[in-house]
C-alpha cells in the first residue's frame, strides 16, 4: 500500500478527489481515507501531530506499506512551484536529515527547514543554497525512519506564500496542489512498480559480495546496497560494470568506484 500523509485537510482533497478515496474513520483522531492501494492521513499541524499520526499508521500497517509520502504546502520565494525534498533541517534539534533521492523526478530538489514556529522572516537560504519552510516535515521523516528505508520515504512541498501563513486557507491549498497531483502519483506509482519482484534479497546478495571486493566500510555497504537496489530496479547490468573496475586495492579504490557507480546510475 502507499500511505500518503497531509498536515491539513486541504492539501489532502485534491488526491481523495483524483484517488476516488472514500472515508473510512478514524484512527487514533486522525481522519483516514483508503481504498486497496493508498491509506491517506490528515495528522494535522505541527511536528507532534505529524509524529503521532505517522507512528500510529505505520505501526498499525507495518509490512503492508510499500512506500510513505507527505504532501503538503510550505513557505517560500516560488509561490506555486512544487519540490522534492532531498535534505531537512530541523531546526528546533539542529539536526539534518537525507532522503534517498534515488529516482528520477520531474520536480526539482531542495532543502526542507522544519520547526513547530511559524516563520517570521522572509530569508529562504542556508550554506546548501535556498530552502522551503514547515511545521510538520522533520516529524514525518523522522517517525517514517523507524519503519521504511529511507528510500521509501518522499516528500513534496508546494510554496504557498513567502512566510504569511494567514493566506493560507481551504481553498487556496486545494488550487496550489491540485496542479501537480497527476505527476506526483504518476512518480509514487512508477516507484511502486519498480519495487515488485522483491530486488531487496537480489541486492543484498550482490552486496555481501562487493562489499568485500570494494573493500567498504558499514557506511559503504550500506550505500552500495542502496545503488544495486535502484540499479536492478532500472534494469541497469550493474555487476558488469563493477566487475569491469576490479579487481581494487583498498578502501580509497573501493570510494572511487562507488562514486562512479553514483554518476553513472544518476
């Protein structure tokens, strides 16, 4: 199943509407919406109610959710343009989080500053370069971690004003998200589909056995596993092209070739 997390529920009515998704209660207060493929929640505002929300859903689906998403608006300078998140800050612990970016998307990629306060300035930029702000989204990556992998765990923010949340009404999100709802679900769905056929237990086997040849550290084998993952998902030959750079004489060589697998996959 895809989970699919909203702050407000205007956010959500653009997908419950494209989804054709009917009602189906509450769980633990928070509003659900489902049919076989999707469970979508409204956790409401702020990194508790995101936390809980996520928590509850994903303990109570565990093993059943292919993939979990959060959708919502963000402050920023774009008004109306929609980002995939590829780092988060979350402000109030100063600590920095990474989603796997390891698909292709048409969305462009940015940093994501998350904290329980409103914004009070106009200032969209950190030493990575320009960011977008929320209340919920270090929450639900944070509490998604505990039960996916992180690239199983995607964000998309859509900048609804530059630091005004008073703006910020019903309709004015359904308007802001509804545009790109047709190419998120389209991404989620192709991510989905290239999942199928269980990659993992192929992946972890190639890894148990590069990882020595490549001489990797945890870290390392951690991020090859990830790469030959993508790579057989893709329908990459990514085993001829590592074979190609063996055989390698330390830790060094076996960085060099995981960086030219990167490039060449990305």
């Amino acid at each position: 199943m895809i989970a699919l997390f909203f702050a407000m529920k205007g956010e959500a009515d653009p997908y419950i509407d494209a989804l054709g998704l009917k009602g189906a209660g509450d769980i633990s207060g928070f509003k659900i919406y489902s049919d076989d493929t999707y469970i979508l929640c409204v956790t409401g505002m702020g990194k508790v109610n995101s936390a809980c929300a996520v928590t509850r859903i994903l303990s109570l689906y565990e093993g059943k959710i292919d993939i979990a998403v959060n959708i919502g608006t963000c402050a920023g300078e774009d008004v109306g343009r929609t980002y995939i998140i590829n780092r988060i800050c979350d402000i109030d612990s100063g600590r920095d989080l990474y989603p796997d970016m390891l698909y292709k998307s048409p969305f462009v990629e940015i940093s994501l500053h998350t904290s329980d306060r409103y914004k009070k300035d106009s200032v969209f930029e950190d030493d990575y370069g320009p960011y977008v702000y929320d209340m919920e989204g270090a929450a639900f990556f944070i509490s998604a971690s505990n039960f996916l992998s992180p690239d199983r765990i995607l964000l998309f923010k859509t900048v609804s004003d530059p630091g005004d949340p008073d703006i910020v009404t019903a309709d004015y999100c359904r308007s802001l998200l509804e545009p790109s709802v047709q190419d998120i679900t389209a991404l989620i769905g192709d991510i989905v589909s290239s999942f199928e056929g269980d990659p993992y237990l192929a992946a972890d086997t190639m890894a148990c056995k590069y990882s020595e040849e490549l001489h990797c550290s945890e870290y390392m084998r951690n991020d090859l596993n990830r790469l030959i993952r993508y790579a057989l998902s893709s329908g990459v030959d990514i085993a001829s092209y590592i074979d190609e750079r063996l055989p390698i004489r330390d830790r060094i060589e076996g960085k060099k070739v995981l960086e030219d697998v990167r490039k060449m996959l990305l």
